[in-house]
C-alpha cells in the first residue's frame, strides 16, 4: 500500500480553524495529531492511499468505504459467539483417572480460593468484563451510527455515541481477549507434560471470538467513526494562552477547538479539553521508577509452585521458559521470554529515554521517539500471557495429593509492572516531546 500525506500545506491560522473547526461533510476536516500536535487539513483519501502526519508520519485517515457496516456485523458476531465462551466448557483435565472440566471463570475461582483476591479480579476484568463492556459499547455506537439521525435537526447539544465510543477506546487496551487466548495456549502444552488435555467448546468459541476482534481491530476506522457523530456548539469564550503555546484540541476525537477554555469539554466526545496532559512528566516518571523496582522481584520471585507426589518445585518466569525449551517448545518459549521478561524491561527503558531526552528539550530523533511510544503503548498488555496461563494451570491442575499447582506471592509483582507500564506509557504525552524541541522539530 502506497502511503502519502494528506496535509501538503502548514496549518491554518488560528482565526481561520476558529471559524472553519471541522466541516460536516469531511471533505476537507481539520485534525490535531494525536502524536505530536501538529493542526493539519484532510482531504478524502483515494482507495490504495492512507493519510498520515506531515511531521511524525502518524496514520490519520484511511480511504471512504463501508467499513463501518463490515466493523458492526463483526461486532455483532463477535458478542454472539462470546455467549457461549463464557458459559461452556473450556478445558477438560484428565490425569490418573481422574477428570477435571474448566470454564473461562475458573481461573478466577482458583485463583480467588487460593487468597489472591486482588489477582482473581484483575483476571475477572481483562479476560470476561471489559471484553463484554468494550464490544457491547462498540456494537452500541456502529448501531446508533445506522440509525438517523442522532440529533433531532437543529439541536446544538452532542451526540451520547460520541461519549459511549470515547469509552470504548478507554477501554480496548484492557480487554485482553488475545492475550487470554495465547496464555491458554502455554497452559495447554505445558499442562501435556502432566496430564491429557482436550479443548472443549468454549475454547473453540474462544479462538472464534480472537479472530473476530482481530477482524474488528484491522476493520475498524477510528476516523471514519468520529467523522459519522456530529458535533454540539463551539465554545464562545477564547481561551487564554501565553503567544506560542500549543491551542486546545481533544486528545480523544482529535478535535481542534481553538477557543476553549478551561473547564470546556470537546462538543464531539464531551472528553475533557485540555492543550497536553497535567502533569506527564512527574507522573510517567514515578510510574517509572515504580515499574524498575517491582521489575526486579518479579523476576527473581517464583510465580507457581508446582508439587507433585509430595514434591515441591517453584518456579520463576525464567524457570517457566527453560522448562518449555526442555520440552522443545521453542516457539512457546520465546513467545513467554519476549512478552514477559523482555517487554517490560524494554517499555521502562523506552520511557526513561523518552522522558530523559524531553526534559533536555533534545530534538534528535523525534520521528524515531514518537514511533516508539506508539510501540510501547501497543505491546504492553501482552505480558499478560503469563497471567493468564497461571490462572488457567491453577483451576486445571488440582488432583488432591498427586498433582497440584499453587500461585507464588512472585506473580503479584509482575502483574504490578504490566499494569504500571501500561499506565505509563498512558499517561506520558508524546505531543511534550514536539513541544520541548520547538522549533528544531
């Protein structure tokens, strides 16, 4: 595909976005990009095309077509098969006679009887709730979308879709339902060792529902969804700013809204209108820290313990890699080395760059740096993997005094670094970088 950019031009004067801030037939839309800031004109995108940020190269808008209508009946599938996925048999354990048949909330109920009440509902939120929340919300705004109009004509207030799909991109990163599905994997092969495992119909519905949510996520065009809502009034009052200072866009919609003022909220999504996010630096930066030190316990801690015939090994993430590669599951192996020891050590380092080199004002490889935080956003939840496969191994593999697997206090410190890594790399802005370059950027 033949990528180019739709924004040959700088930037409109301010007085002229204050008057022109989106045109309702998104022909010719102004955006703010998300990643470095830069207010930049949109025209439609022919077919084969993409438009992207003249600056940072960020994807803006892809061409016109009826994904929308290929997005809700993804959408639509997708809930329907995750029905069963949640109420069927997922695994079924046989071991020495004896059998053991587990749903997707067993993990949760292992885990919750084995005392770790706050790891029982961390699992409970990233694998069943918030897939629910986030693909009921998705399917609510793409209906809404189909049925016209959304506003009664002639009304300036905004659309509630707006609102419900500003929640929905909240909560993506944390409906884990991939993640979920490559940690039972690893359960299922290194549970073969000790036992013979068979997938059951909620499995089968789970595989179902990942490629669907795959489907939605490449199919999905956040632009396309935003240019479909309409947008409520304008704020009046012009906003103070010192000359030079960055004007207000959504952070959300990427919506310019030149005169808004404190407390103004954005007339698409009603997300808070502020010019860059309060206080990133200090926050990302002790959410760093925080990460480096729970790095280190969570990887020399055991996570489980497995005994077997009185026999008591506990094992370490890295004992969990070395046991795969034992038992020739190389690509197993490296799957868990890479998202559980390598990524979060590689997002904590990718931060403290990113935040070193923005406090200096350094305008060497903003390009480079800004791709990266897209980077470090993205594949964080996919540590998760080892989560998962514990849950999933503790609610299966329970047979009295001959096999039985228990969750060691190391596990806690490493969901600890997944969920501060993501917030994270969530709260620092990248738009900070192009600002503290000026205009070296």
């Amino acid at each position: 595909m033949t990528v180019i950019e739709r924004a040959p031009q700088e930037p409109a004067p301010q007085d002229r976005a204050a008057r022109e801030p989106h045109l309702e037939d998104g022909a010719h839309e102004l955006v703010a990009c998300p990643d470095c800031g830069l207010w930049q004109r949109l025209r439609r995108v022919p077919r084969g095309f993409r438009a992207e940020c003249r600056r940072c190269r960020k994807g803006l808008a892809r061409p016109h077509s009826r994904t929308l209508d290929v997005s809700f009946a993804l959408v639509t599938a997708a809930l329907l098969v995750w029905v069963p996925t949640c109420v069927a048999p997922f695994m079924i354990v046989t071991a020495d006679g004896a059998v053991r048949t587990s749903a997707l909330t067993s993990g949760v109920q292992g885990l919750w009887a084995a005392g770790f009440l706050s790891l029982a509902v961390l699992v409970a939120l990233f694998s069943i709730v918030v897939p629910w929340i986030y693909l009921a919300l998705v399917a609510c705004v793409l209906a809404g979308i189909r049925i016209r109009p959304l506003r009664q004509p002639g009304s300036d207030a905004p659309s509630p879709l707006g609102t419900l799909y500003r929640w929905a991109l909240a909560l993506r990163p944390w409906a884990m339902i991939e993640v979920f599905l490559l940690g039972a994997c690893v359960a299922y092969s290194r549970m073969q060792s000790v036992a013979f495992v068979s997938i059951s119909t909620a499995g089968w519905c789970l595989i179902a529902v990942t490629v669907l949510l795959l489907l939605l996520d490449a199919c999905l065009d956040d632009r396309a969804v935003w240019r479909a809502l309409p947008i409520g009034r304008m704020p009046q009052a012009a906003a103070p700013s010192r000359p030079g200072a960055p004007l207000p866009a959504c952070h959300v919609c990427h919506l310019p809204v030149p005169q808004a003022g404190a407390g103004d909220r954005c007339p698409r999504c009603q997300a808070r209108l502020v010019t860059r996010k309060p206080l990133s630096i200090r926050r990302t930066w002790s959410l760093v820290l925080c990460g480096f030190l729970l790095y280190i316990p969570a990887n020399l801690m055991p996570v489980v313990s497995i005994e077997q015939f009185g026999r008591v090994e506990p094992s370490t993430i890295l004992g969990g890699v070395l046991e795969l590669l034992r038992d020739g599951l190389w690509p197993l192996a490296a799957i868990v080395f890479t998202a559980s020891i390598t990524i979060p050590l590689a997002k904590l380092c990718g931060l403290s760059w990113n935040l070193f080199l923005t406090q200096r004002g350094s305008a060497r490889f903003l390009v480079g740096r800004t791709r990266l935080h897209r980077v470090v956003d993205l594949v964080g939840r996919w540590s998760n993997i080892d989560v998962f496969m514990v849950s999933i191994t503790v609610a299966l593999v329970q047979f009295g005094a001959l096999t039985r697997v228990r969750v060691e206090s190391g596990m806690i410190a490493f969901v600890a670094v997944v969920i501060v890594t993501m917030i994270a790399a969530r709260s620092f802005d990248s738009r900070l970088m192009w600002d503290a370059a000026g205009e070296q950027a």
